[in-house]
C-alpha cells in the first residue's frame, strides 16, 4: 500500500490543490463579512479547489492511481490562481454551497483535462466540460433558507504549486480530508 493511506480495503479519493493557509483565512474571513449564511463553514486547513473526484477506489489500485495523478502532473508548471466570485452552487436548483470562485488558467484547465483522461469513469467523462473552478467555503443544511448570491470578489492572487492525492473519510461531523500523495509542479 502506497504511503498515505490509512488501512481500509476501500479509500473515497479526490485530486485536488490546497491554497496557502493564509489565502484560506482571508477568502473564508470576506466571506463571513459578505454572506451571514447557515451551515458548516470549512476550516482554512480544508479549503481546496477539487480537480478530480475519483470516488471509491479499491485498495488494490491504489498504486497506480497514484502514479496516474503524478504522470498527469508531469511538465506542468506552477500557476497562479486568482479568485474572482463569491457565488452559490450550483447554478440551478436547490443551493447547497457557497463558493469562491476563481479563474481558469490554462495550465489549470489542462491538469484537470489530463487528469479526466487518466482517472475519471464514463459519467465523470461526459461532464469534464462544464469543469467550474471554485473552492467550497460553506455546506448549507438541507433546510437552510439562502438567498442566491453571485458577487465580484477582490482577493489576492495564490500560488498552485503541488497537487495532493487525497482521501476523504467520512464521520458523523462531515468528511475530514487526509493527504495520500502530494506532486510537486515544475518552478514558472
């Protein structure tokens, strides 16, 4: 078993990229003085931009999963990324997130194409074009009566410099996220 990886003979995994700590606490801290919302607000060490969910994946493939983020990395140079947005999710129907949204830079767009091709089942192939780069910020409950909310948002700009494997273990307070791997991008 790859190192990472807690023993279970089935492991719920994600792709994703992690903002620096203190780019999470201030895009969580304009949210809460731009929103006053219900739900379960994410911890700043939890904030992240999912590139890829892969699901339940059988502890046997874990190798190889692996090896096709890291393979999907390869070439690929450090980004910027740039939040834009502070809007609800999703765009129709009932709301169940509020998001940061951010810009979608070329070398974003081809991560997250490569990694569709290397690791996402048919059904996860058949939406990669409606790919909307955002970071969850809160989980409404199921009742929460939210407005809809969609509003430019000014935030610096963070650095993508790695991208993490990671596996999400879910508990009676929500998922807690626990990183399998971690792939380093090339310096720009």
């Amino acid at each position: 078993m790859p190192h990472g990886f807690h023993r279970s003979k089935v492991h719920r995994l994600f792709v994703a990229a992690y903002p620096p700590l203190e780019a999470s606490e201030n895009l969580l801290q304009q949210a809460r003085a731009a929103a006053d919302v219900p739900g379960r607000w994410t911890a700043p060490e939890q904030l992240h931009l999912t590139l890829l969910f892969i699901g339940e994946t059988d502890a046997r493939q874990l190798a190889s999963v692996s090896e096709s983020v890291e393979r999907a990395c390869a070439g690929l140079r450090a980004f910027d990324l740039s939040p834009t947005r502070l809007r609800t999710l999703p765009e129709r129907g009932e709301i169940r997130l509020l998001a940061v949204q951010t810009d979608a830079p070329p070398t974003l767009l081809e991560l997250q194409r490569r990694l569709v091709h290397r690791l996402a089942r048919p059904a996860q192939r058949a939406r990669a074009d409606t790919f909307l780069p955002h970071l969850t910020l809160v989980r409404f409950p199921h009742d929460a009566r939210v407005e809809r909310l969609d509003r430019d948002l000014e935030a610096q700009a963070f650095r993508i410099d790695r991208v993490r494997l990671m596996e999400s273990r879910l508990g009676q307070r929500g998922a807690s996220h626990h990183e399998a791997a971690s792939f380093p991008l090339e310096a720009p």
